[in-house]
C-alpha cells in the first residue's frame, strides 16, 4: 500500500491506497483502546476515487485483524461491489452509511456500542457537561432513537435531522455514531465522546456511593468552556497527533498497513 505523507495526514484522503490504510489505522487504534474489541462496530470512508463508493470494516473479521487490504467496497445501500451480495448488517453499517450520506463534507464514520455510550444514550439526559471533554459535545449532540425494523429512508432522514448540526449522535439501543471531516478527526470524536461517556457512568456511581448528587458547572462555566472547546476542535492542533498515533501503530504492529 501507498506510504502516507505526514503533511498531508489530517487531509482527507486522496486517493484509495490511502483512505485504506487511514480506516485500517482507526480501527486498530479502536481496538487497542478497548472501545470495540469485537465485532459488530462498523468505521467507514468515502472513496475518494470512487464517487458513491464506501470502504468499510468486514463484519466478519476482529478490528485487530484489519489491515488496508482486507476493507471492503460497498455501495450506499450497502451492496459490495466486488461480488454483488449485501454486506450483513445488524444496524451499524446503515447507521455508518446514513451519517455519511448526511453530512456531504464528512470524510469518515464510526458507530460502536460501548458498555458506557449504551448507558448513557439510554438516560434521559443523555450526556451531561460534568467533564472538560464533556463540554467539547454539549449541545452539539444529537440523539436518536433505534428502531431495527425502520425502512432505509426513514433511518437517514432521522439520522440527516440529529446531524443537522452537529458530528455525533448518541443512538439509543445501539451506542455512539459520530462523523468526521477527516478521518484523524472521526478517531478523536469517537475516542472522546467514549471517554466523556465512562467519566460520566463512573461520577454517576460514586455519587450513588456517596450517597450524594453530582456537582454540575454554572451556566457560566459550561458556556465559557463550550467555546473554548469547539474552537479547539476547529483548529488544526486537534488532530495533531493523529502522525504520531500512526508510528505508533507502526512501532507496535505495522500490519494494519498490508
């Protein structure tokens, strides 16, 4: 597979050779950080020589079995194209493919069913700004409800109205589904919208514990730091790490980039 330019590593991908090799990395960073370990979880991008054309994660293998070579190529409805048979899906591919086709700027997807972004997509408050991470989605999360039997339609015109504007939905009955421009930046969402999830069930306990409730900023606080945090986001420096995830990924096992 092509080598990546590390100057071009928080673009999105040009070519095919390199859209593979980015969503391979994503998926075993994934693993690696516990946030989908098995199957299920679907991380998807655009082919960027092949419009209307999704590279996505094989249901059928492990993320940590995931390499550049072994993505698939599927139509929007979920169809591979090398062979002509639809991808099996329980849900997530559709989500993944509904997100995109939602968000026309939006390079990569993801949707996992973490224990933590289960529990709180079920609550009725869904994510609360208790953490400094938090406030990176405080109102810029959307919030869907699942419904397995939904004709294809209706799941993307839902999923088209959480993301109007925001990367990130939590979806109840199936977990976090988020979006990004690139796919350095799909990674970062889904890795601290994960994060803001634990931190949050793990307050939610220890003031069970405690016998007492959770400390919640003022308006004041939340609003200053919303902003600070979406001007983080929006900034280049937000996925500056992104090179060095991959040399790490390199350093530990390179495989992902056969």
């Amino acid at each position: 597979m092509a080598e990546l330019q590390w100057n071009d590593i928080v673009r999105p991908p040009t070519t095919a050779s390199q859209a593979r090799l980015e969503l391979a990395a994503v998926c075993r960073l994934a693993a690696r950080e516990n946030i989908a370990p098995i199957g299920a979880s679907r991380f998807a991008t655009r082919d960027p020589e092949r419009p209307g054309t999704y590279l996505i994660n094989s249901g059928g293998l492990l993320l940590v079995e995931l390499c550049a070579s072994n993505l698939i190529a599927i139509d929007r409805d979920g169809v591979r194209l090398d062979d002509g048979i639809a991808e099996p899906d329980a849900g997530a591919l559709a989500l993944v493919l509904a997100s995109l086709e939602a968000k026309p700027e939006a390079v990569a997807a993801a949707q996992v069913a973490t224990t933590a972004g289960c529990a709180v997509a079920s609550l009725k408050d869904g994510l609360l700004p208790i953490t400094q991470t938090s406030f990176m989605f405080h109102g810029a999360l959307g919030t869907y409800d699942w419904e397995a039997m939904a004709a294809a339609d209706t799941l993307r015109q839902g999923i088209a109205a959480e993301m109007n504007n925001c990367s990130a939905v939590l979806v109840r009955g199936r977990g976090l589904l988020v979006a990004g421009d690139t796919l350095a930046q799909a990674w970062k969402f889904l890795f601290f919208l994960n994060k803001c999830c634990r931190s949050q069930i793990d307050a939610m306990a220890a003031a069970k514990g405690a016998g007492t409730s959770l400390t919640m900023p003022t308006k004041a606080v939340i609003d200053h730091a919303v902003a600070q945090s979406r001007a983080f986001i929006e900034h280049p420096r937000y996925v500056a790490d992104w090179p060095s995830a991959l040399e790490q990924l390199d350093r530990e096992d390179p495989s992902y980039r056969d």
